[in-house]
C-alpha cells in the first residue's frame, strides 16, 4: 500500500519530493523517485511495506526500463496470473511483488490488463514507447487517484493536499462541489473541493498524450443488472456464503499481521464469521463504543462482544470520549482532504488496530449491496401513487387496491404527504410530482433540497447547480428495470465511493494502516447484481438472504438486531463540547465576512439546534466545511497544519 505521485512538466524536483513527503503517512516504510528527461517526467512513491517487504521497492520498470510504474493498492490474484506471464516469456526481478506482476501484466495485454486484475489499486504507467502515461482506478473506487491539468503542465496523487503542494496550482474553492456537499454531506463525482482538481472516477482508466498534452479517460467496468438469474433461495444462500468466503480469503493475502474492525452488526460479523469457519486462527478484532449519558443508541459493544465469543478471538475495545475528537478533530479535517460531515469513529478504530496489525478487513458495502436498509422503498410508494392517481378508475388498479390500502389512501388524496424518518430527523415531500426521483432524492435521503440551497443557504448560485439532477442522471444511467437496482447504482456511484470507501482510506491511512473490503470484491458483486432484487432484499427484512446464508455463524442477538449505524453521536456533542466549535465558526459576522453561507444560517439552523431542535446533520455540514477552510484556505501550510483547536477557541 503506497501514496504515489507524479509530475510532467517542468517543475522543481523540490516539489515532487514535498508531495510525497505531505502524504507520508500513507508509506512510511520505504520511499522512491523516479525522473525520465526525455518527457520531463517525475514518478515517486512512499511505501507501507504489505506484499515482498524486501524487493517491492518503486519506481519500478520492466526489464528494459521502457514502462515503469508507480502502484498503490493490491491484487490479490497476482499468484495466480504470474506463472502464464512466466511462461510467456517475462522475467521477474521480485520474489512475489503484485507491482510487478502488473508491469508485465500491461506489458502482454494493454488496456485489457484491467479485466484480469482482481484487487484494490490506483496505479500510474510511464509507457515511453508509447509516449504515454496510463493510469487507472479499481472497480469500484477503494483507492483514490486525483489529477490536475493546465497550461501543458499535469500532475497526480494519492491525496489533494499532495497536489497542493504544486506552486502553479491556485486554492479556490469549487461551489459546485460545495453545492452537493450541502446535500450530501460528502464530495462526489468527478470534481472535488479544489477548483481544477480532478478525481479518476471508479473502474474508469486515463491515458496523457506527452507528446500532444491532451488527455483522455475512458470507463473499463460498470454494475450490471441485465444478468438477472432465477435460481432457488437456497441456492443463492450457497452461493452467497461461497464467493464472499473465497473473496475474504484472497484477503488473507499479506506478509504481516492482519485484524478485523467488528462494529456488531451483521456486516463486520459475516467477515469475522467466514474468517473463524475457516479455522484461521488468532482473530484480532477491534469495537467502539460510547458510554455517555444519553449515548446507549449508538453502542453495539454487546453485540461484537458475542460474536467474539462465538469465534474466540482475541477482542479490544474503546471507549470514545468526546474530548478525544476534540483533540484529534483538526487531524482529522487534514487528513481527509475534503469537507466531509458523516461519523468518524473508523479514526479510533483504525488507530487502535495499528498498535496490533498491519492490514484490517472491515464489512463496507453490505448496505448497498442488500437494500441499504429499505431506501428503495420510498420510491415503490412514489410509483404507486402515481399510478393510482393516472388510473384509478381502471379494474386493475382496483384490485391493486383491494390488496394495498396505503394505496388506496393515495388514490383518494393526491395530495398526501409521506413523512419518513431518517437519522432522527422527519421530513414530509410530496408523493406526486413532475419529476418524482429528483424529489424523492432531495426530500428525503438527503440534507437540503436544491430549492433551499438556493434560496437561503448559499450568498450566490450558478443556474446549473443542481442536486437532484445529478442523481435523476445517474439513476436513468443506471439502465436498471426496477427502482432497487437502480438506487443501488445511485449509492454505489455516490455515497459508497465518495462516503464510505473515501474515508475508510483516509482515515485507514491516516495510521498507516491499509483497510480491506471483501464485501467489494468485484466476483461477490457481480453475483450479488444477478439475484433478482425481490429477493435480495425483502420489506422488513432488508438483508433477509445475507443473513440466511451467514445464519449458522453469527449469534442470534446479531441477526434480530436493529441497524444503529457506525456513528458518532455528534446531535448530542454539538450542544455539549463542541458547542463553543459551533458557535464560533459559524457566527453570523464571520459568515458574513467569508461569503460563502449566508449569515441567516446560524439563526436558522445553529442557534435552533443549541437550543433542543434537531438539525445535526445541516449544521455538522456547515461546521466540517468551516473547519476545512480553515484548514485549507485560510491557514495554507506545507505539510501537516500549522494550527490546532486549541488556537480556533482560544
């Protein structure tokens, strides 16, 4: 696992050597540059050694020094492809180095190196005979890659605050970006935060022309709903429990030690089971939880608990304290590179664990994969109204009603309204609409709609910034038949990659420690999208068949459990220690004075929630954006920041 970067230009050696020092964190065990003149072109890495700790080193080029590469990640099938690369003639330096495999893996197939690799990475290939840089990003986006082109001049990394190293690039803030983030309470798509960076998207690849300074990105792999198979439920159990326990294996894949983040729910608890049922012995496993007044909702302790006695392992635990997110708060901001205002509990997690092992599995992507916990069914509801007020005269339509009577309650009032609950926050939207997605998108599962965004959130807005039409365009592309499936391309095009895979990197990284999702192996994913999606996930029972096929293997408190989500408790904090945090970084005078949010948000929204309403996530949002800024506009620094919460308070 490594933090690569690079340069094409004419640039001070300097720079490359602080861009890799900045992300340092990410490979503190080995580092390497590597300059080609001929198309002034620089590549460095700093390494955590994982796989052939003693001949992995990078740069690395193939035998004739016309490829070299510098490769972040790992692939898990590289024992496997490197025999018929052997026999095709190629020759290895390394003993077992998955970096190499790749080098000659591109050598012998190109572009279509890509199918074959089963793994996680973000990679970048100096190909000098044809005068071209390659780069590509896994399928589905555990490992970040960013670029930044302009004026002939083009650069890449691991992490933004690597490239903001570079003296040419300015720091201004993208408003579009920030735009969604309102909503999202994370950045997502291709732009990010700093106006001009870039971000590789999931299982896309990109080629730069040296010659022509031009570049191109093309999409290698997409989700899939068109395989659809009808198989018995047992089956599919089978074939559940089989890929996902051959994707942790191939997980298993490393010359140091590894551990398991075990939050309690089914997730976390289906990896530690696989890994116990394969008698591998001498489990590490690692739980948060929070003990305060008022904090037993978002406790699972008890839950990881009895999975560690089923499967013996050897169980930490922390207890978070809010004071410790206070002090590592402004880290945490640094380390992230962008606002983000979901839970950060994977810091404490992922910092614990570093003390014991190396590598750490956790259960991300068993949401989006199995329903993310009914989200689709909000839009069934929407369709059904629709219909019963286009048809509600028809004689089908009234024996739908005669077997659905909340549909029969809309096709008598229109004009009802839904109110749904997430996240402890109530929002009611209209059931029928023009454009039903985007509501039902921007209403419901998100922060502010693009109306209030608009209208009283933002000081200014461009005519095109637009939410909800970014998700209506990216469920219509899904190509899916039925709104489950198309959500869950939504999810994995939005908040997976740009919520969950983003910070588990980061904050994985932050400790130097490389974090593993078998959940996402591209083999269990594809399995998964060809279960008809009435049957991988049922009303009231979201992970009905995940929890069938891992039954025998998880006690059962976990498989009646209710979802609590892996979060801090920031509604409670916010009006407790963080309170000064808030009050002062989003004071309407310094609002006002910034430009940005309009000084009537702390009115609206601050001083409301302070006082017993609940808008936790709008002013988190607001409050993690502020702290970014500070961060990274008002206090630019080399390296790590040059501030700490203390001096913000004081």
């Amino acid at each position: 696992m490594c933090g690569i970067a690079g340069l094409v230009g004419k640039y001070s050696p300097d720079t490359l050597d602080q861009m890799i020092e900045t992300m340092s964190h990410r490979g503190p065990d080995d580092r390497g540059v590597h300059w080609d003149r001929d198309f002034n072109v620089g590549m460095g890495m700093c390494r955590l050694s994982i796989l052939d700790i003693a001949s992995g080193h990078q740069p690395m080029s193939n035998e004739d020094g016309s490829i070299w590469i510098v490769y972040n990640g790992e692939t898990y099938n590289s024992p496997s492809l490197r025999p018929a690369l052997e026999e095709a003639g190629h020759r290895f330096v390394s003993d077992h180095s998955d970096t190499e495999v790749l080098i000659h893996l591109y050598e012998e197939h190109g572009i279509e190196a890509l199918q074959k690799l089963n793994g996680m990475f973000a990679f970048v290939i100096l190909d000098k005979n044809r005068k071209r840089l390659f780069a590509a990003r896994d399928r589905m986006g555990k490992k970040p890659l960013y670029y930044w082109h302009a004026s002939g001049l083009f650069a890449w990394a691991s992490e933004i605050k690597s490239l903001l190293e570079i003296p040419y690039l300015s720091r201004n803030v993208d408003r579009e970006a920030l735009f969604h983030y309102m909503s999202l309470l994370y950045v997502t798509g291709e732009k990010t935060i700093i106006q001009g960076v870039r971000r590789l998207l999931p299982g896309h690849w990109l080629i730069y022309d040296l010659e022509a300074k031009t570049s191109t990105t093309g999409c290698y792999w997409n989700l899939d709903f068109s395989k659809k198979e009808n198989r018995p439920e047992e089956e599919w159990c089978h074939l559940i429990r089989d890929t996902l326990g051959k994707a942790v294996k191939r997980r298993l894949l490393s010359d140091v030690p590894i551990g398991c983040s075990l939050s309690g729910g089914i997730d976390s608890s289906s990896i530690v089971g696989l890994l116990g049922s394969m008698n591998h012995s001498n489990i590490n496993t690692y739980s948060l939880g929070f003990v305060g007044e008022g904090e037993e909702d978002w406790n699972e302790l008890p839950l990881a608990r009895a999975v560690s006695r089923k499967w013996g392992t050897q169980h930490h635990e922390m207890i978070l304290e809010p004071t410790e997110l206070l002090e590592d708060l402004v880290s945490m901001v640094w380390h992230l590179d962008e606002p983000y205002a979901g839970g950060l509990p994977s810091w404490y997690v992922f910092k614990h664990m570093r003390q014991d092992v190396t590598v750490g599995l956790t259960g991300s992507g068993g949401d989006e994969l199995f329903g993310n916990y009914g989200k689709y069914t909000t839009f069934e509801v929407n369709r059904l109204a629709r219909l019963a007020c286009a048809y509600r005269d028809s004689s089908e339509l009234a024996r739908t009603l005669f077997y659905n009577p909340l549909l029969a309650l809309v096709s008598h009032a229109p004009e009802i309204l839904v109110n749904r609950q997430r996240k402890n926050r109530v929002v009611s939207v209209p059931v029928l609409s023009q454009e039903p997605m985007r509501w039902f998108y921007m209403g419901v599962w998100y922060y502010f709609d693009d109306f209030t965004k608009k209208n009283s959130i933002f000081t200014s807005t461009d005519d095109h910034m637009d939410t909800g039409a970014l998700l209506q365009a990216l469920h219509n592309q899904s190509g899916a038949k039925d709104y489950r499936d198309a959500i869950a391309y939504v999810d994995f095009k939005t908040q997976l990659v740009d919520e969950f895979l983003f910070f588990t990197d980061r904050l994985s990284m932050a400790h130097s420690l490389e974090a593993r999702v078998p959940f996402l192996d591209h083999e269990f994913v594809e399995l998964v999208m060809r279960i008809p999606s009435s049957l991988r996930s049922k009303h009231h029972d979201w992970k009905y068949l995940l929890k069938k096929a891992m039954s025998d293997l998880l006690p059962e408190e976990v498989l009646t459990a209710p979802k609590k989500g892996f979060v801090i408790p920031i509604k409670l904090w916010l009006r407790d220690r963080l309170r000064p945090l808030a009050e002062k970084l989003l004071a309407p005078e310094r609002l006002e004075a910034q430009g940005i949010l309009r000084p009537q948000f702390y009115f609206n929204y601050v001083l409301p929630h302070l006082n017993g309403h609940d808008f936790t996530w709008q002013v988190w949002a607001a409050l993690m954006f502020q702290l970014w800024h500070v961060v990274f506009i008002e206090h630019p620094c080399k390296g790590r920041p040059s501030i700490e919460l203390k001096d913000l308070l004081g």
